[in-house]
C-alpha cells in the first residue's frame, strides 16, 4: 500500500475552521501518480471530521466550565469574557458567552451548516478565591499564547479547581490582624485594638464552623455580628479604653461584603444588569444581616445608644 499524507492532526484546534478539515497549509493526497479511490478518501475525511468535531466539542464543555468556575470564584464578567473570548480566538471557535446570575450559557455557532449548541452551567458552590481566580486567568494567557494546548489546560484546569484553599488559620489570623488596623485608623486607642481583635477572632472562628457545616450564610452573619458585638461593647460595660464607640463600630467590619459590591459596580459599567443587581442585592441582604446581629449585641449589653 502506498503512503496517504496525512490532513493534519485533528487536535489542533488553531489550525481549524468550521465546515473545513485543512491544517494551516493545503494538503494534498499524494500516491506516487495516482489518487486513492474515491470511497478511501471520504472514509479518511469522515474519520479526519469526526476527531475534529469531537475535539471542538471538548474545548466548549472547557470553556463553559472554565467560565462557571470564574464567576463562582468572584471574577467580575468582564474578565470572564475577555478570558474566554482570547481562549476562544486562539482555537477558532464561534461562540457568544451569556452570563447569568447562577449559570452561564455558552452558544456555539457553525456559520457554514448552520449547527448550534448551547452548553449551560450552574456555578458551582464555592466561596471567593483569589488564587484560583488569578491561576485560571494566567491559564487563558498561556492558551492564547500557545504555550498550552487543549488536553494540557484541561489538566490545569482540573489540578486549579481542585487545589486547597488558604490555611484557615492563617486567614484568621490575618483577618484579626486587618480589622485591628482599622481600629486604630479610625482613631482607636490600643486597648480598643485588644478588643476589636478579639471579636474578629472569636466572631471569624465561628463563622468558619458554621460555614464548615453549611449553615445558611444569612443566620451565619447574624449569628457572628452578635457575637463580635457583645465582644466589641465591652469597652463599655467594662470601662476598658477612651474609645470604646470605635471598638464596637469597626468590630464587625470583617463581615462587610466589599467585593460582591465593587463586582456589582463593575458589572453594572459594562451592561451586565442582571448580574450586577443580584450581586448588590446578596450584599446589601448580607449587610441587612449583619446590622440585625450588630443590633441585637447592642440590645443585650443593654447600650443607650437608641
């Protein structure tokens, strides 16, 4: 038998343009003199189309996850969209990217036959993370710069969501140590400091337990805005410090939800309406929690400050 060049390798996805089985340069059947028959050839091009299609359909189920994952991880849609569309363009893929508030639509178009697909997906249950936030950015940089093929970011992609989160007590330290430094700049004397950062602690730990045991997060934020508040006014009923209002105003900063409120912002600049208004809301519902609990620990100190 005599050697059939081959059509190119059907899992490189840059080289791929819809309705077309070409590589990057015009390839040609070549047997010495003569063509193989007709029936070999359509056979070889089926086979050459069904390892394409299957690949092409691949990297959507990857780029559908990849985006549920980035806006579970607190990404703003604009960054998503930028990510996905640079990935999108380096494998030549016909897609549009809708963006929801619990779910994500990929639509993937074939201009030549006409085919759609729509690929949806629910975010997953997961909190804020920076990391994976910033690890699944840089894998849409190295896609789009070729340093990574298609098989290859499915691995990161899998080994990114998989990896561990911060060290709970590392977190805890630092957010103890973060809401102390607001104390002192909004004008707190040290001993205000000492308690600020024991409410934090304590309020922080039981937050992480019984977000540990999945607790609805609205009775979560009740629960530890009471408790860093009775801790908080202890500047007042023990007599501790000069500025026992500011121990009890900034010891319950830790809960305030900053970044769903700047995505909301952001999203709302870019036309992302729907996002942008259920992300104000969760926050501005979190907030309402939080100022129910600061209130309760007020009441129960029995502070004559209403």
């Amino acid at each position: 038998m005599r050697d059939i060049e081959k059509l190119g390798n059907p899992t490189d996805l840059s080289s791929y343009q819809w309705g077309m089985f070409s590589a990057p340069k015009q390839r040609r059947w070549r047997t010495g003199n003569r063509l193989p028959c007709r029936k070999a050839r359509e056979s070889v091009l089926l086979r050459h189309a069904a390892m394409r299609n299957e690949h092409i359909n691949e990297a959507h189920v990857f780029i559908a996850d990849y985006a549920a994952w980035m806006l579970a991880c607190g990404a703003t849609c604009i960054r998503i969209r930028k990510n996905v569309q640079r990935m999108a363009a380096t494998w030549n893929l016909e897609i549009e990217l809708t963006i929801m508030p619990y779910s994500v639509h990929l639509n993937a178009f074939n201009s030549e036959t006409e085919e759609n697909k729509v690929f949806i997906r629910r975010i997953p249950q997961t909190g804020i993370n920076f990391y994976k936030n910033t690890q699944l950015s840089r894998l849409s940089w190295d896609v789009a710069d070729g340093r990574v093929a298609l098989h290859e970011a499915k691995s990161r992609f899998a080994a990114i969501i998989a990896s561990p989160d911060t060290n709970r007590w590392l977190v805890l330290l630092l957010a103890s140590l973060a809401n102390m430094s607001f104390c002192r700049i909004f004008g707190g004397d040290f001993s205000s400091m000492g308690i600020v950062f024991c409410a934090t602690l304590i309020g922080f730990l039981l937050k992480q337990e019984l977000l540990r045991v999945h607790i609805d997060v609205h009775a979560v934020f009740i629960c530890c805005a009471f408790v860093s508040a009775v801790i908080g006014a202890s500047g007042y009923t023990l007599g501790i410090g000069q500025t026992p209002e500011i121990a009890l105003g900034t010891s319950v900063l830790y809960l305030i939800p900053g970044i769903p409120y700047i995505n909301s912002i952001s999203d709302m600049l870019v036309g992302q309406y729907m996002v942008a208004y259920s992300r104000f809301m969760s926050a501005m519902i979190l907030t309402f929690c939080l100022s129910v609990g600061l209130v309760g620990g007020i009441l129960l100190m029995n502070l004559k400050m209403f």
